[in-house]
C-alpha cells in the first residue's frame, strides 16, 4: 500500500447539532463490505460491528483558519462503519466512510475537490418545536433531490440512563465517547480510481449526551438486510469546534480486485 499527499486542506466550522444513530451489525457482513485487501477490518464492541448515521449541522464553514463569520451554514451527513486500520506500524482506531453528502451545492462541489471523494448533495432537514424537547422530539430527514430516502428518525434526549439500558454497545455516555474520539481518522473512496481519500477529524471539542430514537428509515437496513443490522443507541453533541483535515489518499493492492458487498451510492438509495 502507497500513501501520497499533495495538499492538506482543512474545512471547519462551529458545530450546532451532531447526531450519531449506532447499529449494530454481524462483523463478517460488515468485513466484506470493506475495502479488498485486509487493511481495514472491523473495530469491535462486545462482538458486534458498528455502523453509524452521523448528520451534522454547522454554522460557518469554511476553510482553516478564515474567520468562521465569512463561512457557510450546512448540513452533511454519512454512514460510518468502526474500524481498526491495520496499514500502519500499528493497529490503530479508524473509520471507513460509506460516503459523504451535504445539502449545499457549493459545499459538495469544493468537498469533492479538496477532500477528493464524491460528495452528493442531499435535502437534509432538523425540525424542531419548541415543545420537541418534552413531547414531540426533534424530527430528522435526509433524502436525495429526486426523493430517494437516505435516513430518516426521531430523536429527542434520553432520560438520564433510559437509553443506555437497552443498547449492547455502550453502558454509559463515556464509554461512547472514548469509542467515538478513539477514532479519528477516516477513509472514503476517493475520486482517483483504486484509492482511497483520508479525512482526520483534527478538532471536536463538543459534549455528547445520550438520546431517544425511533428510525423511521435506514438505508443502511434496507440494503444491508444479511448483515444483521439492529438499531443499537443515539446520542446527540453541540457546542464547540469541529475540524476536518485532509491528508491525502492511499493504494490498496489485492489479489481480488471485485467490489465488495453493497456499498452506499446515490444510485441504490431507496
């Protein structure tokens, strides 16, 4: 495996709402569903490979390190799978992602140029209530122009330990949290063929705090039906900075060069 970094652009901006909704799935299905090659495999929690929606709302971004007050408000999201990327000298905690959208066109035209992997526009909506805290929740939505679901849910804060009861990934906010900062670089496909871009998260300075969730659609149940997919926790951070870094791509070289499994494109979403 090769790695090559030209340029290492960093987008930024100041976090408003960060929702992740944690499925658990087998981790055969998930290993072949990651890129050929070995290099990736699943990071496991007790026994269960890990699948996540992330939908992020930010004010103000723009490139680092332009006042944040010239950027642009928008919401992107992603199915991310928990891994550990073995390409190293070490083992270490990564994420591959599935694939990135975001609901402002000039945002998926520059994200695909300076993060080099597809970056599809999406119509994604956080509606809330003033009541939505108490009664209603906040009601979340993401498909493509032409109507295509992506995710749908609503959420609203859990209770103080209602969630983390029924969820067999985490039995506190912190054991999330450890998970979830654990990894802090990510791999997409990229848009150079037989490469894969890399992404660091370089700044989350947010709080994480659990939440009640009923998902009205996943794509990732829909197209991954023998993986055992099962809705597991949810959880909810605001507040502070968040960073993203890019670091350039890597070659896999394997002995089978077919796709693996169902990956996420526009083209199969519902």
């Amino acid at each position: 495996m090769t790695a090559g970094t030209l340029i290492s652009p960093s987008v930024y901006g100041q976090l408003v709402d960060r929702y992740l909704f944690n499925f658990r799935v087998d981790p055969d299905a998930l290993q072949e569903r990651l890129p050929p090659g070995g290099w990736l495999r699943p990071r496991l929690v007790n026994g269960s490979g890990v699948v996540s929606f992330c939908l992020l709302r930010l004010k103000g971004v723009t490139l680092w390190p332009l006042p944040t007050f010239a950027g642009i408000d928008s919401i992107s999201c992603a199915y991310r799978c928990a891994v550990t990327d073995a390409s190293g000298a070490r083992p270490e905690p990564s994420v591959y992602i599935l694939g990135r959208s975001t609901d402002v066109p000039v945002v998926s035209r520059l994200g695909t140029r300076l993060f080099a992997g597809e970056m599809p526009l999406v119509r994604a909506s956080i509606n809330e209530s003033a009541a939505a805290t108490a009664t209603t929740g906040v009601s979340i939505d993401a498909r493509y122009p032409d109507g295509r679901r992506l995710f749908a849910a609503t959420v609203r804060p859990a209770a103080e330990g209602s969630r983390l009861q029924k969820s067999r990934l985490f039995g506190t906010p912190g054991e999330f949290v450890a998970f979830i900062k654990g990894g802090l670089s990510s791999y997409t496909p990229s848009t150079r063929p037989g490469r894969y871009s890399r992404v660091d998260l370089a700044e989350d300075s947010n709080s994480y705090r659990a939440a009640d969730a009923a998902i009205g659609y996943s794509w990732l149940e829909s197209a991954w039906k023998d993986a055992g997919v099962e809705f597991d926790s949810a959880f909810h951070a605001t507040g502070g900075l968040y960073r993203l870094k890019y670091l350039g791509s890597k070659e896999w070289k394997a002995d089978n060069d077919a796709a693996a499994g169902t990956a996420y494109t526009p083209e199969n979403a519902a």
